[in-house]
C-alpha cells in the first residue's frame, strides 16, 4: 500500500467536529469582539456569589462569625507566623491574641464595661493600637477610632458623638489629650498607654497590661448573635458639618475584610499599611483583610516616601495599600537605580489619578492596581477587577441585581438632585455625570451614624423613582462609559478632598467665624494643576470698620483644625454671594479660583515655611502651578 493510500485509509472525524470547532472560534471572537471583559466579570461576580453564599450558609447553620472570630481561629491554627512587623518587631497572631487578652482582662478586673459599651480609641499606628481594638471587642465593646488630626472643639465633638464610657489615649497624644481634658464629660474615663500619669484623674493602661493574665475572657462576651450589630464607629467628613461617627457592622467588617482577598491577595502575601488605623482603608481592608487571608501585615507609624521602596524591599512586600496622593509623592520622589527591584505584585486604594496610574506603572513595574470605591458608612462598593486605567470599578446588569444603584441628575446651582414634573429623579445617559445613589434594603443596609438622627436623615433620597423607594446619597458624582466602566467625577455639596481626607467646609467656616473681626467665611476647594483632591480656599468679609489680621487667622486655624483642612488661599471680599435660597455661592468663586491676574479682591496664601499668610503675588501663584512651592 502507498503513503497517499495508506493516509486515505484512515477513518475521517465527522463534519460536524470541524463545524463545532469553527463555531468555537468564531463564538471565541465574537466574545473578544462584542463582551471583551466577560471572563473577567464572571470571575469577579463568582467570588461575589461564593463570599455571599459562605455567609448565608453560617446564617442557616445559626452561626455568627465575625472576623474577630476568624483571628482567634487562626492564633490556635498558625500561632507562630507573624501577624505584624512593626519597626522590625515581628508579632505572631498568638503574641497578638495573648497581649488583647491582658487587654481585655484589665478592663474586666476593673469591672467599668459590659458588653455594648462603647470604648473611644485616639491612638497613632502601632501594635497596641490593634492590642486594645481586639481587646475591647473580646468584651463586645464597640470600638470609636478617633482621628489623631482632629484637634480641640471638633475632637470633644467626635468624643461626645459616640458617647464613650473610656477614652484610650496612646503615649504620642498626651499633648492633644490636653487640650481637651477640661471640657472632657466628667462620665468619660480616661485611660493613658503609659506606666504613670501627669493627669490626675487618667488612669494608667501599659503597667497594667504587664501584670495582667493572657487566659482568653469568656468566649459570650465577644459573640455575636447578629451581623448587623455595630461593632465600631469610624468618623468621616460626610457631605456637611463636623465630623460623624458613621456606624459599622459585623457585616460591614466582614465585607471590608474580604476585599483583599477578592483581588487575588492570599495568605502568603505580605501587605505594607501605612495610611492611619483610624481610616476603614486600613483597619477594615488591611488589618481585616490580612485576617481573611490570613496573611502578614508591615505596619509602619506614617507613610514615607524616601522609606516607602527600601521597606517593601526590606519585609519582602507583595500587597502595599495606597490614596491617590501616595502615589503621587512617590512619584514625585528623585529617581533611584532598581526601583522595580521589588516584589509588591498588587496595590490596593482609591483615588489614584490617571497620569499618576500610568508614571506609577512606567516608573515601578508591573504591579496590579486595583482601584476600587467605598464609602466607610457607604451600602455600595465597586472594584476594579479588569485594571483599567482611571475606572474605580465596572457593573453590569447581574452586579446591578445584587447592589442595585442608579447615576442621577444633579442641580449644582441648587445643590441638590434634579426633580421632574412628576417629583421623580432623571437617571442620566451614559458618559454624564450623575450622583450615585445606592438603593437601601435588608441585604444592602444603611447603618447610619450615632448620634443625632438628622445627620442619619440627610443621606437619606426618599421616593426618588416610585413612592416608597429609599436610596442612600453618596455625596459623590459618578460617570459610566458605553463599556459600563464607572469614573469617579467630584464630590458635592459642602465636601472635598486634599492630602487623602475630607474636608467639611462648614466645620472650616465655624472655626475662622470665632475672630471677632470675621463677618462671614465661606470655604471651598479650588483646583491645583498637579494636585490631587482640591485644596481649600476661604472667602471673608470683615466685620465694619476691622482690618484684617493675619496672624491672627494663621493662629486660629492651626490651633483648631487638622493641617489638612487649614485653608491655603484666603481672599478678601466687601460682599457675600448668595443663591436663590439664601446659602453662600461658592460656583463662581470655585470657578474664579486663587489667580491673581483675574481677581480683583485681595488674595493670601499660607506659606508654610514662614508659617503665616502672605499676599498671594502673581510670582507666587506661578511658583505654585510650576511645583515651586509645595502645598
């Protein structure tokens, strides 16, 4: 038999497997083609499903397991793989477990807590700050985390918010301690992590610690019989006033937690936190999601840029967590041989701007960056799964099922969302602007915040497409592209953000008003080129026949507000703007901006190297578009 004969000899496949594999590569293309992020989204929404469905399934079984819960598991399962590195201190999960214990036991020998209490906690980044958090919640504490920025009057607000039985100060914050320990309610008692005390009415906290047992308190005092029990408050700027203790759930937490985890971080990473433990950022998706994994974290006291690389270098790190601003000042740092010597392969945050997403990449390597959005007291979040550069997340018609939300139509003039002739709210079109809102139901609550219920109201959107309907209002304007990519746009109303933290222009306002020569100040952020977020900007009116003092004004801000909010730009005005209903315009003076070559009024800009204001010059405006003069 021939080769051709012998080929022909063999038996042929059937016509209908070449048509299937045609059918395969043109449905390959067509996916390519039509739904080039399907796979991704299936895979997204899968880990969705399952994080839910384990949930659900301890809920059936009547059981409640929170991520405290989860941390004791693993200090009895992997008691020897540290927990935290701190200062190049390493603390295994049992080191960590045993020190909460004497936490707790201190407490409970001093008989002042029962469970649901709530503990204050103003604390900077070290281990004790996660010692006395995990030790309170042994005892079914809440927990407040109190701002370290926040100074004076705002700090005994957030204090009296959350109506505290203990505030915990730790060694570094004595001298803010001070400043309010006279105005402090007399039924707050004091505990300092020191062994002796210049206060006489502080009780001392790290020499009792010492003496105390590690034996595990009752495991009933911790157990929660429901996931939408408040566990913490976390403060947040919200949309207006003072800051609000924004109420979290077990169920809150444990979301937090597994985000890492959703962006394929797993127990052999090591992920480097250097935002403050106050923020949900870092306590929820890093302290929490270290736990989920059951991972190790580098804990360092503040972010630093000329450290930042040698650290990750030097703890070997895989997952850094960062704001947009992060990623700014490093890449705002001198180029240095082998900045892509590392092996931090994901980095998780928010707020990260388009031209830095892209330096960053160029600069340090392939990392991941996952963006992703959130509010703390927020029922809504979105991640961005496919990498895509400027999005913070993406949806579709099955994430719309789960966490149902909506882009409305926002009146900026009237600060607030358009309505119909109908009374009905407009969704916008694709690639418009709208305000996120976030429909309220039993799977997707809105704890709220404590204190007063007005606060809690005003996120409230009643009614909005049908009577009846209730939608939690972000505060934040949301684009969404004809790829259903969402963008974060700007925020609204009497907020906005420099250096990370939000600003709330009428706190700003209330403390610049208490100068006897001050009529009327009205705050609001204005653009820099270079800059994320906005930096903040006060217009003033003097009262009659008061000059201006800015020594004065200098001292009144820094004394009284977090360095954050202190505004950058003052400009002088004889007359206040107001709108139709009778609240300060600030559209114009938003547009108007701090440019001297176009406005009249007498313009100031706080120089932070002469520590005072200065007559903003058409010179120093231009040194500060050009990166001249650090903000």
């Amino acid at each position: 038999m021939t080769h051709w004969n012998r080929l022909y000899s063999l038996p042929m496949l059937p016509s209908w497997v070449a048509g299937a594999a045609a059918g395969a590569v043109s449905l390959h293309l067509i996916q390519k083609l039509l739904f080039p992020y399907f796979w991704a989204d299936l895979k997204y929404l899968l880990k969705v499903l399952l994080y839910g469905l384990t949930m659900e399934a301890y809920r059936l079984r009547g059981r409640t397991v929170t991520v405290l819960d989860k941390f004791v598991k693993l200090a009895e399962k992997q008691p020897h793989k540290p927990f935290l590195i701190y200062e190049g201190t390493v603390h295994t999960y049992q080191d960590v477990d045993r020190r909460s214990n004497r936490v707790a036991r201190v407490f409970l020998h001093h008989g002042a807590l029962k469970k649901g209490d709530t503990v204050a906690l103003l604390m900077s980044n070290e281990p004790d700050f996660i010692h006395v958090w995990f030790g309170l919640a042994k005892l079914g504490c809440v927990v407040a985390f109190l701002n370290f920025n926040v100074r004076s009057r705002s700090l005994l607000h957030c204090v009296s918010s959350c109506e505290p039985k203990i505030l915990v100060v730790g060694a570094d914050l004595l001298g803010t301690l001070e400043e309010i320990i006279p105005n402090l309610q007399k039924d707050v008692s004091v505990w300092v992590m020191t062994n002796d005390s210049a206060f006489p009415s502080a009780h001392t906290l790290l020499d009792k610690i010492e003496a105390a047992s590690e034996e595990p308190v009752p495991v009933n005092r911790r157990s929660a019989t429901n996931l939408k029990s408040t566990v913490l408050y976390i403060f947040t700027s919200g949309t207006t006033g003072l800051p609000k203790a924004a109420v979290i759930s077990h169920m809150q937490v444990l979301k937090g937690a597994a985000g890492l985890w959703a962006f394929g971080a797993t127990a052999k990473d090591i992920v480097y936190i250097t935002l403050p433990l106050y923020h949900s950022a870092a306590s929820l998706l890093g302290i929490g999601g270290c736990i989920e994994l059951g991972a190790t974290c580098v804990l360092r006291k503040k972010f630093s840029a000329s450290q930042f690389w040698s650290d990750c270098k030097k703890y070997n790190v895989t997952v850094i967590q960062y704001i947009g601003e992060l990623c700014r000042y490093l890449c705002s740092q001198p180029v240095k041989e082998g900045e892509k010597n590392h092996k931090v392969r994901l980095a998780v945050g928010n707020g990260v701007r388009i031209d830095v997403w892209r330096e960053f990449l160029d600069r340090f390597g392939t990392i991941k960056i996952c963006e992703f959005y959130g509010a703390t007291e927020g029922n809504i979040c979105f991640m961005n799964h496919t990498g895509k550069i400027g999005s913070v997340g993406r949806t579709n018609f099955f994430y719309k099922l789960f966490f149902p939300f909506d882009l409305i139509k926002y009146d900026f003039q009237k600060d607030e969302p358009i309505r119909n002739k109908h009374g009905w709210c407009e969704k916008v079109k694709k690639g418009e602007a709208g305000l996120l809102i976030s429909k309220i139901n039993a799977k997707n609550p809105f704890f709220g915040y404590a204190g007063s219920k007005r606060h809690t109201e005003k996120k409230l959107l009643h009614d909005v497409f049908k009577k009846g309907d209730l939608y939690f209002n972000t505060g934040d304007l949301m684009v969404q592209d004809h790829e259903n990519f969402l963008y974060f746009w700007d925020r609204i109303g009497d907020t906005f953000r420099w250096k990370g933290e939000n600003v709330a222009t009428t706190e700003v306002s209330d403390v610049i008003v208490m100068l006897d020569f001050i009529q009327e100040a009205n705050v609001y952020g204005v653009s820099v080129s270079d800059h994320e977020g906005k930096a903040g900007m006060a217009s003033l009116i003097l009262k009659p026949n008061r000059s201006l003092d800015l020594e004065q004004i200098y001292k009144q801000v820094r004394t009284y507000l977090p360095s954050y909010a202190c505004p950058l730009f003052l400009r002088v005005q004889e007359k206040m703007e107001m709108t139709g209903t009778f609240k300060q315009q600030k559209f114009l003076l938003v547009d108007e901006g701090f440019n001297p070559s176009i406005i009249a009024d007498p313009l100031y800009f706080l120089d932070k190297s002469k520590k005072a204001y200065v007559l903003l010059t058409k010179e120093i405006h231009e040194m500060i578009l050009c990166g001249e003069i650090k903000l």
